[in-house]
C-alpha cells in the first residue's frame, strides 16, 4: 500500500513536470502565432510545417547556447534563481487536481499530487515564494537593469499578492474549505452555481492578480522590454532564461487552473461535456485570453501600477469580503 | 525680405497644436469621474474586440500584411536607384562609357574612380572603373550626368553577402558580350524614357 503511493506519486510527478514543461514550450509557440495573427502576421513559418519546429529549434538553442555568467555576479545565487523560478512554479501545482478522478487499467488515478486540505493555501504561497527568483536574480546580476527589473519584482508581485490573497478570501468563506477539490465541489450544480455569478468582483479582481503575478503584459514590468531591456533576465542566456520562462508558463498554466476550479466550476461535467473535457476548454480560454489581452492591451506604468493595487483593487477586494461577510452572516 | 525673417529660425513652432489638452481633469473630483467613467465605458473591450477581429481577418481571409520576404519580393519602380550597371552598346558590345569623368567628379561622396589612356586609335579608353559601394549613396547623380547612358542604377537591392566574391567588378556589372542580344532598353534611373524615340527631334545638321 505504502509504496504503491509513493510509486504513484513519483510517476505523477514526472508525467506533469513532462508535461507541463512541454506545454510551456508549446505555449510560446501558440502565443507568438496568436499574436501574430492579431497583428496580421505569420508568425514563425520557416521550421517545421507551420513553424511547429520552431519549438525544438528554441529548445535546441536555448540548451546549446553559452550559459554565461557575468564577472561582478554573485555566482551562487545568480545560479540559483532560475531554478528557485521553475521549482517553485512546479511545486505550486502538486496541490491542483487537474482532472477529475479517472480509471486507467482498473486503477483509479487521482490526478492531483497531494490533496492537502489548505490547497489554496499552499499553492499561493508556493507561488508567492517564486518571487524570489526574479528578485535574486535581478539583484545578483551586477546590471543595473536587473537591478531595476528586481526591485520591479519586489512591489509588483508583493502588492499583488495581498489582492490576490484578498480576492480569495470571499469565495473561500462561502465554500468554508480551503482545499481545491472541495471548492471545485461545491461548484457542482452545474452553470448556476458556478462562484463567477456569486463573486464576479472576486473574479475579476483574482484574473488582474493574476496577470500581475505571472508577468505577463499588461503589467510585466518586471521585464519591460521598452524601459529595463529585459529586467532581471538581462544577463542571463541559454537554459537559466529557458529556466525562467518556463517557470513563468508554469505559472501562467496554474494560474489559468486556479481560476478555472475557484470560479469557473473546475472539473464539473458541463450541460454534456464531461468535466475532464471542459476544464482543458477553461483553461485552454483562459490561455488565450491572456494571450488576446497581451496583443490588444499597452503596458502600464509601475506608477499606475501601484496606483492600481493599492487604491482601487486593495479596497475593492476588502469591500468584496465585508460584503461576503455581511451576506453569510443575515 | 529684412534680414529679420532670415534669421528667424523657428518656423512653424508657433503652430502646434497640443492634442488633448483640455482634457486633463484638474480637480480630485475630475480625476474620479474620469476613472469611473473610463472602468464602466469598456475602452478595454473594444481594443479585445479589435485584436479579435483582426485575427479573424488573418486566418480565415486571409488578410495578412507581411511579406514572406526572400520568397516572395515586392515589385520594386524601374526608376529605383539601387546598384549601378554600366550598359553596353547593343551594336558592338563596346563599353558605353566614354571615359569623359562627369560621373567621376559629380560623385558627392568621391566613390567613383577611374582611369583612362589614349588608345592606339586616338579614341580614350577607360582602363578601371571602379565604383565603391560602401560609400556610395545611391543619390543617382553619376545616371544623371552620364551623357552616354552608359552608368544606370539597376533594380538590385540586395546588397548584402557573406562572400568577396558577391561583390561585383566591373565586369560582372557590364552587359557579357555573349548575352548582348538579351540586353534590354534599360528602364531604370538614368536612362532614356521608353518614349524617348517619339520625342526625339531632329538637329539642324539633317535639313
Ligand atoms: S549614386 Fe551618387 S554617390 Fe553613388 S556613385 Fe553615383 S554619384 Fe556617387
Ligand atoms: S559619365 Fe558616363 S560616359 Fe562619362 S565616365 Fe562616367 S560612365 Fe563613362
């Protein structure tokens, strides 16, 4: 029995860091068609059918590339970073059930790694922890972009953290459970009863959060290509920027999970598409609504930025709560 | 006009317009409104709605905007100036060029250097013409001032290469005396208009 789950564990481990770091290679090549097409061009053509190599041309290229590290550097945690990025963006997904509970040869798989029941406890602080790879690497660079791109880290996602954490909060009081498979069964009802109608200013609030936390535009300013280069991945190459990105897509793909299981009704069979199917679709719409949002949206100042957090979200995600607060209480 | 007018230098200053500029709310209470106002108008769904459609437009119209550029290139104007093509005579496949030094020294950026003699018959004959490409600007004097015709600007606008060899001499710019008989009426800079028969009168020599 024992080593049976641990058998079972380890194997899920592998099959999602496989597939996830493969869907992370597999998303730039989406994202760069997407964005293509809305800017009506092509995108990458030239390897592959459609491109489609392009992703293994990448990868070969970001594994082959010289992995440099620059003199004033403070090697150890120069070389750290990247990995604290990808592991923490990785350990931040064994508590997400990704699907609902199938049979495979008359095994049952549950696919989720450890069902723990502060689920969404665990995975945002996991992911908050991720900070500190951006963070660390920004300041051991020796670069004073990095520097700026690191500090960037620091306010952005520590702000943002407070609203996401904040935004949670309320659909988190109306479930009474802190565990992801829990919350995603209280949504079982079917459309109604998704948490998107009984906390659209959560939702709302938690999708902006979200954006923020995983850097992407709008509010990448972490790497804001027009003001810092590339912020704190300026002087990294080859397999740590690889690193760093694939961390990044990692999260991009936890998030889009948390969203679709808080709000959208997770795993639940939908009207005849069963549950399996229609979280891929959530999250897949997700996926490409961060996408769409990068293509239509300019970037935002870190001024506006703070603006933001601070004065609008902080106090809407607060209300939100008291509101929810007042609702369960008459 | 006074002296004055000449030295006033900031023409045109004094009629700009500075967009938005009653705009910019100037109490807190503006400043709200206008928050407000832009949260609930949905500016940021229509810039989706946009993108959407342009994406719509790309894969199933098929209206795209670029160039799949070393496959498939632009027709570029015969008037174009890009690298030079000294011409032959169609007659006898003799270089155009009469040696007379107009192009030479009309060069504005001095890339033009040549070399002739007298010949055995008395006539000049140009020994090396050479044109320096890299410092060449392509402003299309020496076509200009050519009397002869004899030094155009040709369509090739791909000037880059990883070779010595791609880089051209003089004789690979003239017209071979083997493929005389595909030269054509050059249509480009600095030379005769294709109508340029019609418009020709005759000199006084002929009456
Ligand atoms: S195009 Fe202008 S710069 Fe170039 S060779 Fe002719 S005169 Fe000189
Ligand atoms: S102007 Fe024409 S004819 Fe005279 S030297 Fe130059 S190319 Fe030859």
């Amino acid at each position: 029995m024992e080593t049976s789950i641990i058998i079972e564990t380890v194997v899920k481990a592998i099959v999602i860091l496989a597939l996830f770091s493969a869907l992370a290679g597999f998303t730039t090549y989406i994202e760069r068609k997407i964005l293509a097409f809305m800017q009506r061009r092509l995108g990458p053509m030239n390897v592959g059918p459609y491109g489609l190599l392009q992703i293994a041309a990448d990868g070969i290229k970001l594994f082959m590339k010289e992995d440099f590290i620059p003199q004033n550097a403070i090697r150890p945690i120069f070389m750290i970073a990247p990995i604290i990025t990808a592991a923490t963006a990785f350990i931040a997904m064994s508590a997400v059930p990704f699907l609902p509970e199938f049979e495979l040869f008359g095994y049952t798989v549950r696919p989720i790694i450890a069902d723990i029941n502060v689920g969404v406890l665990f995975v945002m602080g996991v992911a908050s922890v991720g900070l500190y790879g951006p963070l660390l690497g920004g300041m051991s660079s020796a670069n004073k972009w990095s520097l700026l791109g690191g500090a960037r880290t620091a306010i952005q996602l520590l702000s943002y953290e407070v609203v996401s954490g904040l935004a949670l909060l309320a659909p988190l009081m109306l479930v009474g459970s802190l565990s992801l498979i829990d919350i995603n069964n209280y949504q079982n009802g079917g459309f109604t009863s998704w948490l998107v109608w009984s906390q659209p200013l959560a939702f709302i609030l938690f999708v902006i959060a979200g954006f923020a936390e995983t850097n992407r535009t709008p509010f990448d300013l972490l790497e804001h290509e027009a003001e810092i280069i590339a912020g704190y991945a300026t002087e990294y190459s080859g397999i740590r920027w690889g690193m760093f990105f694939i961390g990044e897509y990692a999260n991009l793909f936890t998030i889009c999970f948390l969203v679709s299981l808080i709000f959208l009704g997770g795993f639940n069979d939908l009207w005849f598409i069963p549950g399996g199917l229609a979280i891929i679709l959530k999250v897949m719409f997700l996926i490409f609504f961060f996408l769409w949002t990068r293509a239509s949206w300019p970037h935002i100042r870190p001024d506006q930025l703070m603006w933001l957090c601070w004065k609008i979200l902080m106090p809407l995600a607060v209300l939100n709560i008291l509101i929810t607060g007042f609702v369960m209480m008459f | 006009m006074s002296l004055e007018e000449f030295k006033n230098r900031n023409v045109g200053v004094q009629n700009y317009i500075t967009v938005q500029d009653d705009n910019y709310p100037k109490t807190n209470g503006e400043a709200f409104k206008q928050v407000v106002k832009r949260s609930l108008k949905g500016e940021l769904f229509n810039g989706l709605k946009i993108t959407f459609n342009m994406m719509k437009e790309a894969l199933f119209k098929n209206q795209m905007h670029t160039v799949q550029y070393p496959a498939e290139k632009l027709p570029i104007s015969p008037r174009y100036r890009a690298v030079h093509k000294l011409l032959a005579l169609l007659e006898s496949g003799e270089n155009r060029c009469i040696g007379c030094g107009l192009c030479e020294k009309i060069c504005i950026s001095n890339c033009i250097k040549m070399d002739t003699r007298i010949d055995e018959n008395s006539r000049k004959e140009v020994l090396e013409y050479t044109i320096n490409m890299g410092r060449c600007i392509f402003c299309g004097y020496c076509a200009e001032v050519c009397p002869e015709l004899a030094i155009v600007h040709g369509g090739r606008y791909e000037n880059a290469s990883e070779q010595r060899a791609h880089f051209a001499l003089k004789e690979d710019l003239l017209t071979p005396l083997d493929k005389l008989s595909l030269q054509k009426e050059y249509e480009g800079f600095g030379a005769v208009s294709i109508d340029a028969d019609e418009k020709i009168k005759k000199t006084p020599l002929l009456y």
